[in-house]
C-alpha cells in the first residue's frame, strides 16, 4: 500500500474551485472565498490520511465486457483520505457554517483525486517496466460505467482495499475514497475515459497520440 | 442609501457580522421586527436566488449569503411576537436507505432554514419506514428526498409507495433531488416537485406556501 505524508500531497486551489462550479476567467472569484479556501485546505492537511493501492490481475472473464474486451491485464486500484475530513464537514454544516463546509468538502475531493494520481503514476510505471501499454483511469459512475461495478472492482481487489469498505448499494466508505481500472496490453487499446484528456497523463506532451484519436499507447514521440 | 437597503446589500454580499449589527440597528432605530424580515433580510436572499439562476454567484458564495441571513434572522428572533416567529412550513429531510451522501442534503437544508422553514433532519440511510414514522410524528407539509446513486434512487420510489400506502401523501408534498434525479423521474415515482439545486428546493417551497 502507498502511503503519502498529507504535508506532502499536491492539493491543487484551482481544481477545488472547480469542483465548486467556478470556472477559470469567467467571473473574479472574491477574497474572502479564497481566504476561507486557502485556510481550509491547510486545515485538509491536519485530517486526511492520504493511501492507495493497486493491484494487476489478468483480463480473464472480463475479456467479455464491453470495457476490457482489448486488455490483457488490468490495474484496479483504490485509494482514500480516510474519513475525519468528512466528519469535519458535517460537523461544519451541524454549526451553521455551509461555507466552510463545502469549502472543505470540495478540498476533500481534490485530495482523494490527488492521492488516486500519485497511485495511478505508481501503475504506469509499473506498465513502463514491464513494457505494457496503459490506459488512463477510469472508474465506475464515470465514462459510461455502470457504479453497479464497483462491485466487480472490490471482487478483483480482494483483502486488498487500503481500509475502504464498499456498501451493498456500491458506495465506498470512507465517502471519500476513488475506485479506479486502467487497462493493460502490448496492444492498442481504446481509451474509455475520453473526458480526462491528456492533462493528467505522465505522457503529456511527449505522447505520440492525441486523446481525440480514441486510442492511447503511452508511447512517446520518436526523435 | 435605506438602513434596509443595507441590509438587504449585506445579505448579498454575504457579510455575516454586519447583517447581525445593521439587524440590531435597526431594532434600537424602532424598526418592527417583522418588517426587518420582510422588507431587509428576505429581499436580500431573493436577490442572491436570482444570481445564483443567472450563474452571478456559486455555491459557497450563496452558503455565505444564507450564513449572513441566517445571522440577521438570530438577531431579530427574539423581538418577533410567537405568532410572527412560528415557522412558515415544516419539512422533513433526509438521503433515502443504502446512501450516506449528505453535501446536498445539507445544502438544501440550510437553504430551508434560512428562508424561515422549520427543517427536520433525519440524517442520511434513511429506510421508508423511518420516513413515513417522522410523518405521522412531525406532520410536514413537504418531505425532501435526497439520493445521489441510481443504485440509491430506486430508494426514493419504495419510500413514496409506502408513504402513499399509508395515506401519508395526503396534504403533504413530497421534493426530490440529488445529482442523478431528474424532473422525469420524479414524476414517474409520484413526487410532487423535483429541484435541481438548494435555491430552487427552498424558492419551489416558497411557493407552495
């Protein structure tokens, strides 16, 4: 299991405005918002436990789903930030105070993204190693994936799960948690998170291949 | 510039402290109470609804407007007579069974209170059968269901069955809501509305009132 120091973690202040429905240039975000957020997200780093794994199984059976028909293996992965950043939250909403609590909250999901990259890199590398083309992550709920197979996810993690339990409705606990699969093969493969683009690949700009083109081999350019 | 004008302008600016002292101002300046409300404080929140439609404000500014009005309401509770300061409705809220996503549940709970709604929550996991109990005990004139899965949502449609098996529907609208609910569905599990943000749940019961 990776663990990452909480003092450490990059906890980027744009993508938290972005969860929290601002969008870069539109409309002048005002201080006291970012004074608030700036100081919440310090707070982030006192009550998050940042950690992740990953584990590579081969395709098998699930050559037959529509998402991993052109893998040979496949990285699952799950990763967390515990659960007193969510706890604070609601005790922040329980005290009247919305907006630091959904300041925090959406500071909490930058986390468990960031966290969930840094696990992420450590799978590339790992493909790198070993010579396989990886896909980028995707996760249930998301591009098209039925949540229902966060089920199957768990089933191939096993005891593997970096302490986050996963409910009989498919919801991980703690709630801030990421479930992720990147596909594996010496072969092309078909990206299915076309939304992610190629802003968080550890290829960008070296790639070969654009995201538009469906397809990712994580090759870079030749010379 | 109107001492409730300024009110009204620090509402929409979401300035908590000085709601509450231009709130208390304008009590010691002889202002009824209940015009306070009406004619400061509750305008001031309209106005942070009609930008919060037209993409001018986003979520933790329109928190920080509620937290603003919800200081002025603190201040002038006291001098309000019983009969001005009973609740304008009474709801039940909570996220429906096998879901424990609150963020807008709680989002739409301060919304409700700071409009003046008398807002009681279940928390979240909430079975039908708990939900019809808080009827027969509380009497709500709205239920808010909350659910953010679709493997959730199918929650929301056991529990209006079994308020309506019940004969709890009667009298009572029922709200629902959350990221994957839409308008259709709603109608199609026999809710009365469906509200696509907090803004919109608390000005959809304001006119149901």
């Amino acid at each position: 299991m990776f663990t990452v120091n909480p003092q450490e973690l990059p906890i980027d202040r744009a993508e938290a405005l972005r969860y929290l429905g601002y969008k870069p240039g539109k409309r002048k975000i005002g201080k006291k918002i970012l004074r608030l957020l700036d100081e919440e997200m310090e707070k982030a780093r006192t009550l998050i436990t940042p950690r992740g794994l990953y584990r590579v199984v081969e395709v098998g059976e699930l050559r037959n789903h529509k998402f991993f028909h052109d893998a040979q293996q496949i990285a699952f992965g799950v990763c967390t930030i515990g659960e007193k950043l969510d706890k604070e939250v609601k005790r922040l909403f329980k005290s009247g105070e919305g907006t630091r609590g959904v300041l925090l909250d959406a500071v909490g999901s930058v986390c468990a993204e960031a966290t969930t990259d840094l696990v992420n890199a450590e799978a590339e590398e790992w493909a790198s190693k070993n010579k396989l083309n990886i896909t980028r992550r995707f996760s249930p709920g998301y591009s098209g994936w039925n949540v229902r197979d966060q089920k199957l996810v768990f089933a191939k993690l096993g005891k593997f799960t970096a302490g986050v339990k996963l409910t009989s409705s498919g919801i991980m606990l703690p709630i801030k948690s990421v479930s992720f699969a990147c596909k594996l093969s010496t072969q092309d493969m078909v990206e299915i998170n076309k939304g992610q683009k190629c802003a968080s690949c550890n290829m960008r700009g070296r790639c070969a291949f654009s995201a538009e083109e469906g397809v990712c081999r994580k090759t870079a350019k030749e010379a | 510039m109107s001492l409730y004008e300024q009110i009204s302008l620090a509402v929409q600016k979401g300035e908590i402290e000085e709601v509450g002292s231009l709130s208390k101002q304008a009590l010691e300046e002889g202002n009824n109470a209940l015009d306070v409300l009406n004619s400061a404080l509750m305008p001031g929140i309209e106005i942070v609804g009609e930008k919060f439609g037209r993409d001018e404000l986003f979520i933790p500014e329109v928190m920080m407007c509620a937290q603003a009005l919800q200081a002025g309401i603190n201040t002038i509770n006291p001098f309000l007579t019983k009969e001005q300061s009973s609740y304008k409705a009474k709801i039940v809220i909570g996220t429906v069974a096998n879901d424990v996503h609150d963020l807008g549940k709680n989002l739409v709970k301060m919304m409700f209170t700071a409009n003046g709604f008398e807002v009681i929550d279940m928390g979240v996991d909430v079975s039908a059968e708990k939900f019809a109990a808080a009827l027969e005990e509380h009497k709500p004139q709205v239920l808010g269901l909350s659910a953010l899965l679709t493997t959730t949502m199918p929650e929301m449609s056991k529990t209006i069955e079994l308020i309506n098996s019940k004969g709890l529907h009667n009298g009572l609208q029922i709200m629902v809501g959350g990221a994957p609910v839409t308008e259709d569905f709603a109608k199609e599990i026999g809710a009365d509305f469906y509200a696509d943000n907090a803004i919109e749940a608390a000005n959809t019961v304001k006119g149901m009132i």
